[in-house]
C-alpha cells in the first residue's frame, strides 16, 4: 500500500524555516534530528514540527513545496499560523 505524500514544515532553535515532502513526516523529523537529513539543518539544535499537510502524489507534493519555499518569511509565519489544511485552497485564497 502506497503512502500518500506529505509537505511539513520545521523550525529551528534559531528560527530558521525549512520545509520539505516525505511520506512519513515522523520518520524524516528523526532523520533530521540525527543530522542524516538535509545539510541546511545539520547543527541547527533542536527542530520542531511547526506545520505539516496531506500533499498529493510526489509531483503535486513537489509543486506545493516549490511554492512554499517562494514564499516570503512573513507569508510562511502566516502559514504556520493558519494551519491550513489544503494548502492549494490556501494558495488560491491568497492570491
């Protein structure tokens, strides 16, 4: 049975944003924590899960996570404060 796809978002001790697609976001936060997961979060302390959402097959999980990391710091704060959970709603809401 195949998993569907899953875009989330992590915060770092410093603030920092990073957002990604797994099929398991509990699996990849581990990963991360561990420092086998990106480069861009390795030594970064402790990470948080501050918003993850049901994406799709890999190519529409792909095009949301490109449009995520498009958005400005501000609009990705917003993001993690709504809690949305269709993420093309909310994109076309926004625009």
């Amino acid at each position: 049975m195949q998993q569907g796809w899953q875009l989330y978002m992590l915060q770092t001790a410093a603030g920092m944003l990073y957002t990604g697609i797994t099929t398991d976001v509990h699996r990849r936060l581990l990963q991360h924590q561990c420092g086998k997961g990106a480069r861009a979060l390795r030594g970064k302390g402790p990470l948080t899960l501050v918003f993850n959402c049901d994406a799709g097959d890999r190519a529409a999980a792909s095009r949301l996570e490109y449009q995520v990391k498009q958005l400005s710091r501000t609009q990705k704060l917003l993001l993690v404060a709504q809690q949305p959970s269709c993420l093309n709603a909310w994109f076309s809401r926004s625009d």
